[in-house]
C-alpha cells in the first residue's frame, strides 16, 4: 500500500496576515492536527511562487487513513478552530494524495 497524504491548500486574503497566520499554524494548528487527525507526521511550506499560498501535508499509511479524516469529527473540529480563528480572511481546498513513485537521491548529491 503507498504512502497518502491529507493535503490542504490556504490562501491568505491580505498578505500582511502571514506573519500572524505563520506563527499560529506552526505553534498550535499543524500540532493539534497531526494528533486530532493521527497522523503519522505533518509539515508545511509557504509557496514562493505566491507568498499568500500556504501547504499543509498530513501522511499516512494508506489511502484508507487519509480518506477517513475527510467528514470526521476530528476534521470537523479542527475546521471550526481554524475558521473561528481565522473568519473569512483565509480560503481553503482539501486533497487526498496517492504517492505513485519515489527516486532516492541523485549521485553525488547530499544524501547518496
């Protein structure tokens, strides 16, 4: 069974709530996340492409385990959170991501 992951995409409405919406998702929301979802680790990247796009990824073992947390009430409650803190100045799109393939590193590069 390949790896899946819970993926959600924000976008901030006004730039100038990154720092604030930063330092939140990295202190409190990605934490209680990866624990509410039972995840088996979860990261997060800014977009450099467009500062006010915002990743976070949730893996799991199996397709099965991200599917479940779509409509839980783990992610229920973790939606109100995020929308009682954060209103309608951050939009958001859920995805449930299957890997399909994985190259280790190229020789000669860190880590080979």
């Amino acid at each position: 069974m390949p790896k899946s992951y819970f993926m959600v995409r924000a976008k901030l409405i006004d730039a100038a709530d990154r720092p604030r919406f930063d330092h939140w998702y990295k202190t409190a929301h990605l934490p209680d996340a990866v624990a509410a979802f039972q995840a088996r680790r979860g990261w997060r990247c800014w977009s450099r492409t467009d500062p006010t796009v915002h990743f976070a990824f949730y893996e799991f073992a199996t397709a099965a385990g991200a599917e479940a947390v779509v409509g839980s009430p783990a992610l229920q409650a973790m939606a109100a959170e995020f929308d009682r803190v954060w209103d309608d100045r951050v939009s958001r799109t859920r995805e449930i991501l299957e890997l399909a393939g994985e190259v280790g590193p190229a020789p000669g590069t860190a880590g080979a």
